[in-house]
C-alpha cells in the first residue's frame, strides 16, 4: 500500500527514521521510527506555528523531542508524493509500517496525488528535493505584474483572496500543461498541501504582492 509522505531521513540524534506524512485527521505528521528496537512514535504539527505535539502516547526515553525537532527540520521542505511502505528487520523479525495515521481522509481530494501539485514539485524543486518557496513566490509574482486580467481585479477591488485563486489556476494550470483550470475548493486544497511542506504559508510573498498593489490602488 503507498502512503503520502516524504522521503525518509535519517536522524542522528537516536537511531531512527524518519518523514512527514498525511494524516487521516488532516493535517500532516512527523512519524519516527527505531532502527534498533520496532517502536514508533507519531507528532503533529501545528499549522500556524510549526510547534509538535505527541499523537498518541510516546516513549519519552525513545523519542526525545530532540528528535522529534531534527525529524522536523530534515523533513522541512520536502514535498509529498505516493511512496510504498517501510520495512525494517530486528533480529530477524521483519516489520512493515502500516497503520491507519497513513491514509489520507476517504471523503477529500488528495492534491499530492494531481498533476498540478507534481508540475510544482517538478519546477520549483532545489538539488536537495526541497520544494524553493523563494524561487516559486517569485515566479507566480512576476506571472501576476504581468496579467492584464489581474490588473483589472485590482482595479475593480476584487478581494484579495480572488486575485489570489486566478493566479495560483492559471499558472499551475500552465506549468501542468492542463487546458481546464483547478476550481476554488481545487485551488484552496493545493494550498493547503503546500502549507504543511513547511511551516509558514507557501505564498506568503505572493499575498504580500497582491496586497501591496491594492494599497496603489486606493491611494
């Protein structure tokens, strides 16, 4: 069965592996693995501020937050994708991580799994595999300066949001090579997504753009 997380890491603080993944309560978690006994412990992390929090009870003497804060900082950055299980071997007894933390939510669209989300991975990746919010923020602004239809927006006082939406569609749209652009719930998921690859918002420069050209417009 393939889960939706990162790529695995190893940390050094304990003898351990780790990554991010999809959590079925939403969100995304750090989940750590021994490599010298099968134990494995599970932290959430907090959408506005980056902070963990055990989910479920951890073995402190196992899973020091030291850890836990290595885990997140190594994974920080790295983008989501279907990848199959671990397997790990303690004296000869081999163990395959499986439970149900690992399945995104059955009543919601995955935007990992689309074709958008794969073209940002694609273009906006670093040598690293990390996702390069600089590179992408500066890319979809330039994209924005140059849109007639955004200009408009901004003139007519469309809401932030909105102005927001149209650049995201269109320019993943183009990066994806896909004709029918990403409706609103599509657009609001992608971000979401986005978001939780690390601890501030994915278009924090975009908005901050978007806002500067309102202020233009009302003085």
């Amino acid at each position: 069965m393939n889960i939706i997380r990162t790529q695995a890491v190893e940390l050094t603080s304990i003898p351990a592996i780790a990554y991010k993944q999809k959590l079925s309560t939403g969100g995304a978690g750090i989940k750590i693995l021994r490599l010298d006994v099968p134990d494995t412990a599970v932290f959430t992390v907090d959408k506005r501020t980056g902070e963990l929090t055990p989910f479920g009870p951890v073995d402190d003497a196992l899973f020091t937050m030291e850890a836990a804060d290595e885990a997140f900082e190594m994974t920080s950055g790295l983008p989501f994708s279907a990848r199959g299980n671990i397997k790990l071997t303690f004296e000869q007894v081999e163990a395959e991580e499986e439970d149900v933390l690992e399945e995104s939510p059955p009543d919601q669209v995955d935007m990992t799994l689309s074709v958008e989300y794969k073209a940002l991975v694609n273009r906006y990746s670093d040598e690293k595999g990390k996702l390069n919010y600089s590179l992408m923020n500066k890319d979809f602004m330039q994209f924005a300066s140059k849109s007639k239809v955004v200009s408009d927006m901004v003139a007519n006082k469309a809401h932030q949001n909105d102005i927001l939406a149209f650049v995201i569609k269109n320019r993943v749209g183009f990066l994806a090579n896909q004709k029918e652009g990403l409706d609103d719930e599509s657009v609001s998921l992608l971000i979401e997504s986005l978001d939780e690859i690390d601890p501030r918002s994915a278009f924090k420069e975009l908005k901050a753009y978007i806002k500067r050209l309102q202020s233009k417009r009302t003085r």
